[in-house]
C-alpha cells in the first residue's frame, strides 16, 4: 500500500525535535496504514477517556485512505513549548485530521495552547522550522496522548 516516510518524534523527549529542527539524530519512520492503527489501537486502550474527550475515533475506513506527515507545537502557560513531528491522515473532504482544535484547547483547560499544527504529503516534509499561517490539530499517536494526559491529569 502507500507510504510516507515522517519524523515522528518530539521535543519533550529528544531536544533535536525542537525548532529548529536537527535532523542528525531523527531516524525517519515509514508509515502506513497499519502503523496509525496501530497508534489509534494504544490510544485507544491506553488513554480511553482522553480519546473521546478529543472525540478520536480512530482511523477512517477506506482503501483510498491518503497519509501525511504532521507537526505540532503546544505551550504552557509558563511558555515552555513542546514540538511533535508524527504521521497523519492527510486532510481530504471526508476527513480532516485538524478538526479537533476546539476539543483539544478545551482538554488543555487554559494550561496550553495549540500554538501550531499542520499536515504535509511528501517525505520528511514535518523537518521543517517554517511556519505556515494555518493553525490546526493533530491526529493522536501514543506519545502525543500520553504527554497531554500527564500534563492536564487527565
């Protein structure tokens, strides 16, 4: 099936994830369909109840599922920014992998922010430093899930 090749790491765990970004030291994952699945899986088992306050349901169906590459950038209210470089369902009409901002700021409770977020259809193209205009959200993978949990108390 299709695949991309993503960063998927983040800064709170390895500095190098930060911007700008150090690519030296990134192993970049392939991904596919079965890897996200895999990841909504642990979500899904692991941190129930942040999944459906985010209203994650997990990976669409479908053989024509498209994959991306994403990146995320949350703060604190101290300021202390926390950068994520995963994989992603890319964006389409019937699914839209960023429609979850409102849910995720609600879940932050005034403690975070969403300070950037986007998708991106070509290999390692989440190694970027530059900033687009668009604000958006990301689909869960375990580490991105787990950190929230533990920073909210959820």
């Amino acid at each position: 099936g299709e695949s991309i090749h993503c960063y998927t790491c983040n800064s709170r765990t390895n500095p190098k994830c930060a911007d700008p970004v150090d690519k030296n030291g990134l192993e970049p994952m392939q991904c596919t369909k079965s890897t996200l699945e895999e990841a909504s899986e642990t979500v899904r088992k692991g941190i129930e109840n942040l999944g459906n306050l985010l209203g994650f349901q997990g990976i669409p169906e479908g053989s024509d599922l498209k994959l991306a590459c994403q990146k995320l950038a949350l703060s604190d209210h101290s300021g202390n920014r926390v950068t994520f470089r995963s994989c992603s369902v890319a964006r389409s009409e019937s699914v839209d992998p960023c429609a979850m901002t409102d849910s995720m700021s609600n879940l932050l409770k005034g403690q975070g922010k969403v300070e950037f977020c986007e998708t991106c259809e070509t290999d390692l193209c989440n190694g970027s430093s530059h900033h687009s205009v668009t604000i958006m959200s990301a689909l869960l993978v375990p580490c991105f899930a787990i950190f929230i949990s533990r920073w909210v108390g959820v």
